[in-house]
DNA sequence: CATTAAAGATAGTAAAGCTATCGAATATAC
DNA sequence: GTATATTCGATAGCTTTACTATCTTTAATG
C-alpha cells in the first residue's frame, strides 16, 4: 500500500496552485531541473516555457516572478523536511538519537525517492545549497515575511530549536543553533564542492553523490560540543 | 603623521583600476552606498551613473558588469579585514586573545572610520551581511575562483585557522571551523535585524548600531565549546 | 448543448545589460 | 608648443529579460 504525503502550501506563494494540474506540475518538476542545470541567475520563464513546450505566459499564471517561484520550491523543501523529521523521529525518546536522524536528513542521506513522486529530490536539494539563501537575502525579505513565506523554514529551526532543549533545556542558544546547524551544512557543503580550501573535506568526486563523511563529523562535533555533550560517533 | 594602508588588488577584478582615478573613486564610494540602500538586484550601473552625473559606458570601461563590481567590494572588504587583523593582534601571544580581536572585528565593534578616508565601512558591513554570498553562490563559482577572484576571503579563513591551530595543534576542522565563524556572524546578523524568531537575539532597534552582545555570546560559545576551551566571556 | 475555466498563441512595452563610436578635454612626450 | 595618447562625456543602438494584454482554442462541467 502507497501513501501519498500531499504538502499544503501557503497561498502566497502562487497566483494558482501549482499542484491542482497538470501544467503547474510540471512548472514545478522542469524548475527543479532548469534552476539545477543553469543556475537561478541564468534561468528565465523563457526558457522554462520553452524547455516545457508551452509558452511564457502560462508560467505567469502560476507565479508572479522568478523569484516567488524560488521561494515557493525552497518552501516546499523545507516543509518536506519538517515532515520527515517528524516522521522518522516519531516515538523516539532519546533526544540524541532525534539529532542523528535530522543530520542524515539534512544531508539527505538515505533518501527514499519513492516517497516523493516525481520531482527531483536532489536536484531539489542542489538548488536549496546554491539558491535557497537568495530566497531571504534580499531588499523585500520583511514584505516578504510579513507574508508567511519562509514559514515553513522557521517551523523546522522552531522544531529544532526544541529537540535542543529537549536534550540541554537550559540552552541559552537553541533557535541561534538550529538555523547555524542548518546554514553550516548547507555552506559546507557548497564550499567542498566548489570552494574546498575553505573546509577540511576534499571537493567529492565527480559523480559521487554521497558525502565521504568528514563534513557530518565536523557538524556533529559543532553541535555536540556547543551542548556540552560525549561526541556521538556513529560513522 | 597619517598613514594611509593601501590596499592592492587583484588585476582580474577590474578591467581599469578604480583606485587609480578619481573616476574610479567615485564607483566604489558611490556604489557602496547605491547597493546599501536599495540592494544589489536593484541596482544597475545606470542608476549608480546616474546618482554620480556621468553615464553608464564610464562605469562599463571600469568594470564588467554589476557583479564583478560586488566581487571587487566584497573583497576589498576582506583584504581590509585580513589587514586589521594581522595589525591588531601583532605581538600578541595568546590565542584567546586575538579570536577576541577578530570576532569584535568581524563584528565591526570599535571602528576607526579614519583608517578607511573616504568609503563609509558600515555600509560595506551591511552589504557584505547581506549580499556577499551572492558573490560566490553562482553558477560560475569554479571560473570566478580559478581567477583568484575570491583569494582575500580564502587567506582570512587561513589565517583564522591558523589562529585555532595555536590554541589546539590537534583540532581537525580548523578550516571549516574559521569560515563557520564568518559566515555564522553573517547570517545571524541578518537574521537578528530581519527574522528574529530564527535567533535567541531580539531585532536591533531602529537607529542603533552597536549589537546587544547576546550574538558574539552565542559565536563565543560556539567556538570556545568546539575547541574544548573554557568559555572566556569578557562582554 | 451551453457555460466557463485553462491554456495556447501572438503581440507588445519597458527596462536592463551591454557595445560601439565620436568628439572634447586633459595630460604627457618630444 | 605642437603632437600624441588617454580619459571621459555624450549619443545611439542592439539584444535579452521581465512582464502584460488580448484573443482563440480546447477541455471539463453541469
């Protein structure tokens, strides 16, 4: 038996709900891949539509603008995250061991691609590394909060922030700690992909899709150590 | 007596000198103040011709386009803060003592605006807050660094990891941990002035400048917890 | 069959991003 | 002091992006 976690966005984020037809989820599913391909700056409606075989103006339809429909996808990973970790933590009690699960989430580790369909998962995940702070970093990011827009990312660093005090309930730092643990892998990442001499891991090989595994020690280290916690080795 | 540091650039990142004209001058002072105030993406050279009465070709002869300009202040930027760390911590022997210095460096507390004539330094922070990232999170990183275009940011982090490694020979992540620091001063500061709740630091008011103190408690903790030290609270 | 909502098709505007060229001013060379 | 070269101002133009408007076709619904 197949379930189908169907994720509800805000409805902001879209002039007409992607998810409601055929032609939005393919907006969808070709954005992925388009923004993976040539990057955010590169990409235009343009393209997508042609890409798509349809034209610019049915793009319009569905999102005011590029970046609204950045912020959508970026919205979407995020709520899809939160789901996971709710349901790969459900009846856990050790705090630890809920760390250890959001860890290998966030570096999406052991991905099970049937839970999502058809869109691109790590393609998905390649644009929040590259783009996704392009989603806040910007001269409208308070209209834009004022709107609900990043929810979905402050619903995961509050959940975060609260398995934390689960395990140090006098944390004087954990919302701080769960958007830096968040943040830290997403640049780490990037940096050894791209940027190597700013980390200590080596760029990944070409091809390779799985992290060699230096980049969860440091982060566990980081997070264990701000907690005053034994380092929990597990690789 | 004055002494006026000059900092040397990079070749690639313009095609005509802007330190060597008043002209070029002008483009950095003046562009420093056009992104602050309405944001990279707003920004174009006509706009920033405009604001300075001469015409978008003059800037074109300085630099290639608007985001090589953001490349050039963003490492300017760096190169001064590189400067400012090696001449304050000269002569120092502990440590602890110069991380102190640079995180109240990087965290822009006591600044001498005489030290940087005529470019209003402040502004620069809050680009650099705001817009830095986009400086490398491109679809062109790899060719951009292949040019050394973001060497100044690499040699602070190399020298921030040196610092760590003096205080811990043995700690394996002094790389990844010196860019961590830049980048979680960064981002937290972002998000303390513009989505608080992903911060334990409430949103600065209005007109102030000087930061409330709890965020360089939470790096010091960060950094002093990772490197197994006491805590050296001095704020 | 009539209605209406979605999407295809075409067109067009405004601005951004960038290049080319020409002449005036100014500095430098001889 | 005249020749030469450099810099900058000024004008123009081209291509692409970003976005809007409108009209027709198609498909779904009652």
């Amino acid at each position: 038996m197949e379930y189908s976690v169907h994720v509800r966005m805000n409805e902001r984020l879209f002039l007409r709900d992607p998810d409601g037809s055929d032609l939005g989820r393919r907006i969808i599913r070709q954005s992925i891949l388009l923004f993976d391909e040539v990057g955010f700056e590169d990409a235009t409606f343009r393209k997508l539509a042609e890409r798509m075989g349809t034209k610019e103006a049915s793009i319009y339809r569905y999102f005011e603008n590029k970046h609204r429909l950045l912020v959508y996808l970026v919205a979407w990973y995020w709520q899809w995250i939160d789901f996971q970790l709710v349901f790969r933590t459900n009846n856990l009690t050790d705090p630890h061991e809920k760390l250890e699960r959001l860890l290998n989430l966030l570096l999406l580790k052991d991905l099970d691609q049937s839970m999502t369909d058809d869109l691109d998962l790590k393609a998905l995940h390649s644009i929040v590394i590259r783009e996704s702070s392009k989603a806040y970093l910007t001269h409208h990011v308070t209209e834009d909060n004022r709107q609900h827009l990043f929810k979905p990312y402050k619903d995961l660093c509050a959940r975060i922030a609260g398995i934390i005090l689960e395990l140090r309930p006098d944390y004087p730092y954990a919302r701080s700690l769960a958007s830096s643990l968040i943040e830290t892998i997403h640049y780490q990442t990037f940096f050894m992909q791209n940027l190597p001499s700013l980390t200590d891991f080596g760029p990944i090989p070409a091809g390779q899709h799985t992290h060699p595994g230096k980049l969860i020690g440091f982060v566990r280290h980081l997070l264990y150590a701000s907690l005053g916690a034994p380092i929990h080795n597990q690789d």
